[in-house]
C-alpha cells in the first residue's frame, strides 16, 4: 500500500513539477494552454480513481483497525505536520 501511496504521489509531483518549466519555456498560445490543462486533468482524474477505488477503501480499513487513542495521536501528529496545531 505505502509503494503505491508513493507512486501515486511522485506522479502528482511529477506533472506539477513540470507545469512551471513547460510554461517558462516560452510564452504558451492559447491552444497549447488548453491541451496542457486537458492532459493534466485526466492525469489527476486518473489517479484520483485509483485513489478512491484502491487507496482509500485500504485507508479506512487501517484506520478501523486502530484504538481511539491510536487515533487521536495520528490526528494530532497530521495536523502538527499540516501546521494547524
């Protein structure tokens, strides 16, 4: 599951990684900016499907397995990690 949780992420890096060089390359035409942001969308609509239909259900389940008080500390630990807390 983390090797996939990686993959998924490195690939999102990736295409966001790339949006600024394409765009400094040159100043885009309309058309160009239009076919970049169709790729990128059904990039991430691809992976967001995974996502949802193999992440997540796997997530849940894990976080099932967890105590209450297992819970609270992760919760605590994603929102230090965030900088809400």
């Amino acid at each position: 599951m983390l090797r996939r949780l990686v993959a998924v992420a490195f690939l999102i890096a990736s295409a966001w990684t790339i949006t600024p060089m394409a765009l400094a390359a040159a100043p885009p035409q309309a058309g160009e900016i239009g076919a970049f942001c169709s790729i990128l969308s059904g990039t991430l609509a691809k992976h967001e499907y995974r996502e949802e239909n193999n992440l997540f259900p796997e997530w849940r389940r894990a976080w099932a397995r967890l105590a209450a008080v297992e819970q609270k500390e992760m919760m605590a630990r994603a929102q230090k990690l965030l900088g809400e807390g």
